[in-house]
C-alpha cells in the first residue's frame, strides 16, 4: 500500500477510522491521567497454553455464534439481490460456450478429412458462418467479463459489510466482559493505576474484537496451535 494512500485507506473505513480514535483517545487518556507513574509488570500464568485453550474454545463458541448472525442477516438479506447478478453471470457463461462450440464445430467441419469434397460454395458458406460467429464472441467475452466483475463487487461488498458488523459486534461483545487476554493474566488488574487499566482494557476489548471479526477459523487455529504445543511439552516432559 502506498505511504500517502495510508490515511485514505483508515479513513474509507467506518470501523479502522473509529479503533484509530479508540487508541488515539486511549493514550491520551493514559497521558493526562497516569503519565508520571510507573507501570505494573504484566505477569501470566504459569500454565498459560493450557490457559488459553480453555480461554479461547468458548470465545470459538461465540465466534460461530456471531458467523451464524452475519451469514442470517448479512448473506440471507442480501440473496434477493446477489440472484439477479448470478443469473446473468451464468447466462453470459452459456452464451460464451455456445459460441465457442459453434465455432469449434464449424472449425472441424473444414478441418476434417471430408471437406476436401466440399464445393466452393459449400467451402464458402462455412467460412461465413464461421466468422459470423467470430463477430458475436468478442461482445460474448465483454459481457461475461462484466457480468462477473459485477458480482464480485458485489460479494466484495457484502465481505466489507460483514467485517464492519462483525467488528462492531466484536467490540460490543469485548465490553460485554468475553475477553481474550485478561483470563491468562496473573497479575491482579485492579491494583494497577487508573491509566495502565484503561490501556489494558481497551488492548483486551481491541483483541477480543479482532478474534471474532476474523471468525471462527483463525480462532480454531490458534487454539489448535497451542493445543498442539501442549501436547508436545506434557510428552517432552514424561520422556
């Protein structure tokens, strides 16, 4: 992405625009309030994989909860109008294969051994429906392109859509109280200062909210991965 395009690409954006506010105002906060005071050492807990698993296998619970929602009212409300767009992609689809297949058959026909005994005009008539044919694929071909950059765009906005709701749904949810990273944290958060506390937080509610905007899949990975881990360090140490 180009450096000068950086502002535009946070500021097209509805949820990148209000996070970059979130963390601006976030900091400003922790400045003016707590800018003089030392900060706490994050400490984690010792059996921190195993705290994560079990931390994130009921946010993977929420993740397809909020998957569910979007594909019912994002996918679901959006079918009447994604309808009209396939049917003409798959139209100009058919119109392309059957130019093509005209024209192969018409290709074959004065490629074949037997068009050594076709007359001139028989030779001729061929060729004119052959180029006939040639005439009507190049608009075939633009239609069909067309047709397909239509849906795409389409789908393309449909994704942004889900991504904004499912971030907003995310951060809401995050302030709810469903967090990532405080249950792996040992350390007690209240005894921190009023700044530290804020940062902490809002870091917790920012991260909860990106694991449920990017689904149930990223989240089944990293528990996968941890899992994983775990597995490999309990057998390492029986060993």
């Amino acid at each position: 992405m180009p450096k000068n395009s950086l502002l535009e690409w946070i500021i097209a954006s509805p949820v990148r625009a209000a996070l970059l506010l979130f963390f601006v105002a976030g900091l400003v906060v922790v400045w003016i309030v707590n800018w003089d005071v030392p900060y706490a050492t994050v400490d984690f807990e010792a059996s921190v994989y195993d705290k994560v698993v079990e931390t994130l296998t009921p946010i993977l619970f929420v993740g397809l909860l909020v998957e569910r929602l979007l594909e019912v009212f994002v996918s679901g409300g959006r079918k009447h109008d994604r309808q009209p767009l396939e049917r003409s992609l798959l139209k100009s689809k058919e119109k392309l294969n059957q130019l093509d297949g005209r024209r192969a058959a018409l290709q074959a026909q004065l490629d074949s051994p037997g068009a050594k005994v076709l007359s001139d005009p028989q030779r001729s008539n061929i060729l004119a429906r052959l180029n006939k044919v040639a005439d009507h694929v190049p608009e075939a071909q633009r239609n069909y392109r067309e047709a397909d950059a239509a849906l795409e765009k389409f789908k393309g906005e449909t994704r942004k859509i889900a991504y904004v709701l499912g971030t907003l749904m995310g951060l809401v949810i995050g302030l709810a109280g469903v967090r990532a990273l405080s249950p792996v944290v040992k350390s007690k958060v209240d005894d921190w200062e009023v700044g530290q506390q804020i940062l902490f937080h809002g870091a917790d509610v920012a991260l909860t909210a990106a694991l449920l905007a990017g689904g149930a899949a990223g989240i089944h990975q990293v528990i996968s991965v941890f899992g994983d881990y775990t597995k490999k360090a309990r057998k390492a140490a029986e060993t």
